[in-house]
C-alpha cells in the first residue's frame, strides 16, 4: 500500500457543512438537443465501425467533445458546483454491446478531462467547481437471472464487475476527477464490485478521493431493483464510508421525498444526495416530462427546509432550466446537519 495522497476533493466536506451544493443534471436529455446522426456519433476515427453506434452518448467524449463540452458548460453556467463525467456506461461491459470494450478506458480518461477543463473554466475562489468520476450500474447484473426459467443464471460475475469498474476507475483518476459516484444502483451487488475496485485502487495507488453512492428506488415499493430496501441498501455500502449516500434517477421528486427521509433516518453520519428525475414523460409537456423546472426546484426546496439534504441536482430529462432553477430556490437555505466526525477521520 502507497503513502495516502489527497486530491481537491477533499475540501467538500468543509463545503457541505456550510451550504447545499449543486450536482448537473441529465446528460441523455442535452445530448438528445443536438439530433445527432450515426455518422455524427462515429465521427472520422469510428467511421467503418462494424456495429450501430448511435446513441453511445459515452462514445461522443472522443468523436464530438464539442457536445459534450457544450453541455458541461451550460451545467456550470446554471450555477452547477460538481458535474458528471460523461461516462455513465463508459465501462467494458456496456461497450462491449457496441464492440468498444477496449476504448473504454481512453472514453473514462477523455470525458474526465473535458469535465475537468469545464470546471477550471468556471472555477473561482469563492466557487470551486468540482467533477465527479460517474460509474453507472453497467447493463448486467449480478443478483438477478437474465432468464425467468433459470432462476440461477447470470450474465456477469463479481469478477468481471470489478475488472470493468477498475479500469473505469484508472481512468476518471488520470483525467482529473475530484470525486467518485457510483450511480443509479440497481443491483448492491454491482455497487460492491464498484466499491471493492475503487478500495483496489486507492490501496495500490494511495491515491484516495471522496465517494458518493447513489441507488434508486424502481417504483412504490421502496426497494432497488434486486430487492433491498433503502436502509438494507446504506447497511450493505456504509463499510465504503462515502462522503455522501443518496437516491436518484426512477422516480421524480415528488415520490422520492419518503425514501430520502428514511435514508436520514438511518444515515445521520454522512451527507445525502438527491438528483430526481423529471418526472414520466409527456409529450403534451414544454419539457416533454412531468416535473418541470419550477415543479422540480420547488419540490427540492421543501427537502432543504425540512432538513434532509446536503446535494441536489437533476437525472433523466432535466435540463439546464432545471439545475437554475434548483440553484435559485435552494441558495437561501441551510444544509443538513450531519454528525461527521467518525466517518470521516476513520477514511481520511
């Protein structure tokens, strides 16, 4: 194991105990404006691919970064304090589906730095912006049988799990992520995978940033997708002591408010995250979904005045009006107290 070094990420805890910061919003959504072709999303380098490559958002970090950068940009330019690396399936089982495993790490590396340029740009000494390392759940899933007749079928193992997710790690790291999110977690399984690679990495490395996790709760059952509740959930991640727990994605603001407030129940010691989605979609909508910036900002704000967050942002569908929108009705309100001390000096 390498001395312990530490990144700018560091300074988040001290951030978060003064005020609510501001994740980005939906990726997917901004990328969907451009009406990208599938010779736009191959570019020159890609363009005798021998698969569909439309729709790989990931893939466009090294075919149009101008898209990407355009994106992240807009993000800050609302008042955003951490963006996402545009790397959600940038691992080698997702881009294995497209034939792109072995780009996966040069996409993780890419990505990092256009956030990274991103967020220097817009940077301050009063308003440090920050880029967080995006690993998603990957399209497998270790807890759950791919065939209704083979309950014990798998489509992945833990080992390939951890091997994608360290590469995926290796390369957010080189290109200058501050933090880590492990993301819209279906599967605890597929998060612990994520954890124990990114624990492999800061033990060889010494290298050690701040983690959010992040699960999602499918539908009113308040259960992730393979079956635990939100409190089962944070008992099976706590031992990676992040430096927040949340929820986001599947549900808009509105049913997520028990879920976040069970998770403060049972998460006192760390901060919590909440980036809802828009809603479901509705083509008789301005924005195409339910929740619009004014719906969902107003929501988000109610969660500050009750106490139960201390990061909030936007997933599936939102927009730019929607991080400024959240910026503007949150700005006037506290953070979440959090007793922090155990936590984090046992990981720092």
């Amino acid at each position: 194991m390498k001395p312990i070094s530490y990144t700018r990420g560091q300074a988040l805890p001290s951030l978060l105990e003064k005020r609510i910061l501001v994740l980005d919003g939906a990726m997917g959504t901004m990328i969907q404006r451009f009406k990208l072709t599938e010779e736009n999303y191959r570019g020159e380098r890609f363009k005798d691919h021998g698969k569909d490559l439309k729709n790989n958002g990931d893939l466009l970090s090294l075919t149009r970064p101008d898209v990407i950068r355009d994106i992240h940009e807009g993000y800050l330019a609302a008042g955003a304090d951490i963006i996402e690396t545009n790397t959600f399936g940038a691992n080698a089982l997702a881009q294995s589906d497209y034939d792109l495993a072995e780009y996966s790490r040069e996409m993780n590396v890419a990505s990092a730095r256009l956030a990274r340029e991103a967020a220097d740009k817009y940077s301050s000494p009063d308003k440090p912006r920050f880029v967080a390392g995006a690993l998603g759940p990957t399209p497998r899933t270790a807890s759950i049988s791919p065939d209704v007749n083979d309950p014990g079928a798998r489509n992945v193992d833990f080992e390939a799990l951890r091997a994608a997710y360290y590469e995926q790690v290796e390369g957010l790291v080189e290109g200058g992520s501050d933090l880590l999110l492990v993301e819209t977690i279906f599967d605890t399984l597929n998060a612990k995978a994520a954890l124990f690679a990114i624990d492999e990495y800061f033990d060889k490395t010494g290298e050690r940033l701040p983690i959010v996790i992040s699960g999602t709760v499918t539908d009113a059952s308040g259960r992730i997708l393979s079956g635990q509740t939100v409190t089962a959930f944070w008992y099976s991640v706590r031992h990676a002591r992040p430096l927040a727990v949340g929820l986001n994605c599947a549900l808009g603001a509105a049913l997520m408010r028990p879920y976040i407030q069970e998770l403060n129940r049972v998460a006192p010691d760390t901060f919590i995250s909440c980036y809802p989605n828009a809603g479901l979609p509705n083509p008789m909508s301005e924005t195409g979904f339910d929740e619009t910036p004014e719906v969902t900002s107003a929501l988000l704000r109610e969660f500050a005045a009750e106490g139960l967050v201390n990061i909030v942002g936007g997933c599936c569908g939102t927009t730019p009006e929607h991080i400024a929108a959240i910026r503007t009705a949150i700005e006037p309100l506290p953070t979440r107290g959090v007793q922090r001390e155990f936590f984090y000096k046992e990981a720092a």
